[in-house]
C-alpha cells in the first residue's frame, strides 16, 4: 500500500505538476537565470482561429393584412364568375335543346279578354300573323277526345294507346278561295273533297295520335285573309334533331274531310282551291258534276294525289315520293309533277276560246307518265291551239290522243331519258313530224287507208325523210288545206327508243 503525501493527491492551481516542483528544489541554478538571459526568444502570442459571433437570420417581410370586407368582394366576385358562365352555358344548352321544340310567336298584343291559351307560357303552337286573322281555334282540350283505338301488333314503342280526337269546321261557299295548309314537323295525314248535304262547305277533322304531350301543343285554327280567302291551319311543334324515338308516336295524324254541297245548280263555282299539306294524301271525289273550280293548287310531299273527276278552268298539282292519278276536265290550263313518282291520267282539254293557247304539262322524275289525252272545241271554224309537254326522266313515256278536231293546231313534245317515248295521235293531225332516238332507231307509223274526220272527201298526204339511223323528219297534210289552219309540230325524243303512230 502505498501512500501520497498531501500535495500529490491534489493538482496545483497553475497546472504545474509535482515533478516540476522537485526540479525546482533540486537545481537552484535555474531560478539565478531570468528572462534576460533566456537566449531562446518569447513564444508567440497565442491567438486562436475561432471567434465566437452571433448567428444571423434572415429578415422577416410582413405583408399587411386585407380587410375582412376586401376578401368577402373577391370571393363574391369569383362565386358571380361561376355562377354567369353555368348559368348562360345552361342557357344555351336549353336553347339547342328546345330548337324544335314549341315555340311561342305571339304577334298579337295580350288583351285581358284573350283565353288563357292564347297568352304566353301556353304550350301551343300559333298561327303567324302572315297567315291571317284567327277566327277561332281548337286546342288539344277543346277536342271531342271520347274514344281511342287498342293497341295493334305492330304498334310502335311497345304498343302505346291510339287515342283519337274530332272536330268540324264550316267555310262559306262564297269565299274567293278555300286554303288549307300545315306548318310543324308532326303533321301528317289525309284530305278529302267529296260532295255533300247542306248549304255551306263543311270541314270534319280527325286526329289519332299516341303521344298526348305532342298532341297537347297541336293547334288548328280558322283564318281570314283579306276579305273573303278562308282556310284552315293545322300547327304543330317543329322537328328537333334529337328526337330518336319512333316517328310513328310523336306524329299527330290530321284526316280532313272537306264536303261541297250538291243542292246548288247549276254546279257551285269555287274561284280558287289551295293546298299545301306536306306528308297529307290528296283525294278527290266525283265532283266534276258537282263544283268547278276555277282554279286548284294542291302541293303535298310523300303522299299521293288521286283524282276520281275534277273540273277545273286551271289546275296545278304537285307531289314527292307519291303518284298522280285520275281524270281531269280542264278548261285552260294543267300541270302536273311528280318527283319519285308516276304520272296516270286521263285529261280531256276544252278550248272555249280560240285567242288563248291551252297547254298541258307533265313531268315525272324517276317514274313513267301514262296519259290519254282528248282535245276538245266547240268552234266550228276557228279550232284554237293546244301546247302539250310532256317529259320523263329514268322512266318510260306514253301518250294517246285519240280525240282530236279536225283544224286544231297542236304542238306536242314528248321526251323520255332511260326509258322508251311513245306517241299515239289521231289522224286529223296536220303538221311536221320528228322522232329522235339515241340507242335504237327511231320509227314513224303512218296508217294509209283513213277516212276524212271532216266527212268532206279529202285526201292525207304525207313526207317521210330520215337523217341517218336515229333521227327521222316528216309531216301529214289534208288536201285540200283549211285555210285558217295553222300547221302542228309534234316531236318525240327518247335516249332509249322513240315511237310516233297516227
């Protein structure tokens, strides 16, 4: 064991250590040695390479706070911004969305004592105030809705209801003109004029439709233009191209009945008749003993047009995707067209006065034209002239005029492209003659032996010149000539096979 004085046990304060102490004590020559006989020079100060610094942060930017007021206007103002652009884009996303469907024109200022149907909101299509004054309308409540038809097999939409609804017009038989016409995209049907009882015209209306909602905004009026020109509107809401479903049930189908009476004599005189009903089929009963019409316009588009007898001083009728058939009386003038469709009649053309030319004009596009054509004239000196054209395109043409006054001047022509043209006239005819072909030759039948139609012994004298194989040029004349006779020209042209016969 050993044991350590006192001053070993405990470090001195200068950080000398014992060791040094005993030198000292041991070798007194170092304290004689002072620091100016050191010949080793003084160590350096002591310096150190650290200092102690503060820390530096970065300066801190405040911005001034905004008023509770500012931040609730720009809030309000960003919420305004969305709101206007869901609101005018919805806007116009109904707009595109009701493009075809009812619409409400009121050209007519709100009176107090109107019905509530006719003042804005009510869901029903108008007349426009071009079409005329309105008598009186029937809406879809006012109808005779008492009975419907049970669902057939073939019934669209899983076989909805047939309801159908009635109601009846009187139109007075002096009016300068009797007009009917449609406007809307779910309008279809058929018109009939047929004789009947009674003293004035009478309009009976049937509707048979599936969709009440459509049949609901259905309008039919009665309406006065200028003075004394009444008719009947049928309205209903226009097409919009999104509808997908079946036609059949969004369509409203109008039958109209129209019934001139018969106890008027000599026949009642109507001064004019118009129609312009597309998708409405157009009959006309037995009525050339009953109503002459001075004139009569019948437009209609996928429907047919079919004539039992019409009299008439002038008449126009016109179709698509339908057919024109029946027989005609016709005092001046007739035109008839077809597109997509063909053209059957029987007309027979009175010349009552020999200063005006009467004509006759037939046009059938993709269909064929049948015709069996009598020209008639009361005058015993001066016949008057008719003017007859005739055409067909992508389908064959055939005329027979078996009635023809002797002294009658007639230009026809008659062409036919991608079918054959053929042209049957009476022997009487006295003028040129031409018929033209492009595929096959043309050919020209002159009969030889005929009688005089004027029982006065002349003789038919005929040419014959062909040019080439599809062109041939010719004329009959009656000898001796009439004097007052103008000579006739008749052509027929075919791009497949042209026939003339007399």
């Amino acid at each position: 064991m050993i044991i350590l004085d006192e001053e070993s046990q405990f470090p001195l304060a200068d950080g000398a250590t014992t060791k040094a102490t005993d030198a000292a004590n041991t070798n007194p020559s170092l304290d004689a040695i002072g620091p100016e006989s050191d010949p080793r020079p003084p160590p350096p100060p002591y310096t150190s390479s650290y200092q102690a610094t503060e820390p530096v942060y970065p300066e801190e930017h405040y911005a001034p706070r905004e008023s509770t007021a500012k931040r609730f206007w720009k809030a309000f103002g960003v919420a305004f911004c969305i709101w206007a652009f869901i609101f005018l884009d919805g806007m116009f996303l109904a707009l595109r969305i009701n493009r075809g469907h009812p619409t409400y024109r009121w050209p007519w200022p709100v009176k107090e004592s109107d019905p509530p149907s006719r003042r804005p909101g009510f869901p029903v299509e108008w007349p426009e105030e071009s079409d005329g004054e309105i008598g009186h309308c029937i809406l879809g409540p006012h109808w005779d809705r008492s009975s419907f038809e049970p669902p057939s097999s073939s019934s669209p939409l899983d076989s909805p209801t047939l309801f159908s609804a009635n109601t009846s017009f009187k139109l007075p038989v002096d009016a300068e003109e009797l007009f009917f016409f449609s406007r809307g995209a779910f309008s279809r049907g058929s018109i009939e004029f047929v004789p009947g009882d009674g003293m004035d015209v009478e309009a009976s209306v049937s509707a048979s439709y599936y969709s009440d909602e459509v049949f609901k905004q259905a309008n039919i009026c009665l309406l006065k233009r200028d003075k004394s020109r009444i008719g009947l509107g049928i309205f209903t809401p226009d097409q919009d191209s999104r509808i997908t479903i079946s036609a059949d049930v969004l369509h409203v189908v109008f039958d109209i009945q129209v019934r001139f009476p018969m106890s008027w004599a000599p026949p009642l005189t109507i001064p004019k008749l118009t129609t312009n009903l597309p998708s409405f089929s157009h009959h006309i009963g037995d009525l050339s003993d009953v109503v002459h019409f001075r004139s009569a316009s019948l437009v209609t588009t996928e429907s047919s047009i079919q004539v039992d007898s019409i009299s008439a001083f002038e008449a126009e009728m016109e179709t698509s995707s339908g057919t024109i058939e029946g027989t005609f009386r016709i005092g001046n003038a007739l035109k008839l067209s077809a597109v997509d469709g063909s053209i059957s009649t029987n007309i027979s053309l009175y010349n009552r006065n020999p200063l005006i030319t009467n004509t006759l004009f037939l046009k059938s596009t993709n269909g064929f034209v049948e015709s069996n054509i009598n020209l008639f004239s009361p005058s015993t000196i001066h016949k008057g002239a008719y003017s007859i054209t005739s055409s067909s395109l992508n389908g064959s043409l055939s005329l027979t005029i078996p009635s023809l006054p002797p002294g009658l001047t007639l230009d026809l022509e008659a062409t036919s492209t991608r079918g054959p043209a053929s042209v049957l006239l009476h022997p009487s005819y006295e003028g040129s003659l031409s018929v033209h072909s492009f595929t096959y030759p043309p050919t020209l039948h002159v009969r030889e032996v005929v009688v005089d139609p004027m029982r006065k012994g002349r003789e038919r004298r005929e040419w014959e010149r062909k040019h080439g194989v599809y062109a041939i040029e010719g004329g009959v004349f009656w000898v001796p000539v009439m004097r007052w006779q103008d000579p006739g020209t008749v052509r027929v042209a075919s791009t497949f096979q042209a026939h003339l016969e007399l």
